[in-house]
C-alpha cells in the first residue's frame, strides 16, 4: 500500500518543542526527497522543509535555526524536530515525498495539527 502516515501533532506552549514523526511505504520511500508543509488558517500551503538521499536538507527561511528535518532509511521515516515555536508555527503540517525531477511532491500525508499557544 502507498502511503504517508504521519504522527506527533498537537498542542504546545510558545517557546516549546515539539516532533513529528511519517512512516512512507517502501514504495514512497524510493522517491528519494523526502519533506514536510504545512498550510496555516487563511494561508497557502507553504514549503517548512525538505531532505534528499544523501542527506541534504532545504528549509524555509521562517524556520532556519528552529526545525530540523532528518530521515532514517533504514526505518524508511522522515522527522521533524521543532523548537522554540512560535505563534506563527500553528499549521496542519504534511509529510510529503517525490523524486529529484519534479518540482512539487506526488505523495501527502493526511496531515497533522500542530496549535501553538501563548
């Protein structure tokens, strides 16, 4: 079965830390890139980051120095690591997974609520 589960969402104070956890079927997993979005009330969906083969990783900009993204082939899973959230963080967060040549992912998890509060 093709499929993203994802897991770890929910309610967290300002200043906290939170982790998100997805598990790709095997044939997901061999897409390579492997990332996370998220869409915030009112907003586009928008790219927090993304994480190749070998290890390279992408993030936005808003998140640079708060969130790490790691994978783990072996267990063929990607995380994200969250700290010091903010406001401004609460989203549905989606794994996501496609191969080098396209530019958008083809494979979305259902998507994981993540609430910051003050």
């Amino acid at each position: 079965q093709v499929q993203l589960v994802e897991s770890g969402g929910g309610l967290v104070q300002a200043g906290g830390s939170l982790r998100l956890s997805c598990a790709a079927s095997d044939a997901i997993y061999s897409s390579n890139v492997m990332g996370w979005y998220r869409q915030a009330p009112g907003k586009q969906r928008e790219l927090v980051a993304e994480i190749y083969g070998l290890g390279r990783t992408l993030y936005a900009d808003p998140v640079k120095g708060r969130i790490t993204i790691s994978r783990d082939d072996e267990k063929k899973t990607s995380d994200l690591q969250m700290n010091s959230l903010k406001h401004e963080d609460t989203a549905v967060y989606y794994c996501t997974a496609r191969n080098t040549f396209s530019d958008m992912p083809g494979y979305w998890g259902q998507g994981n609520q993540v609430t910051i509060f003050s």
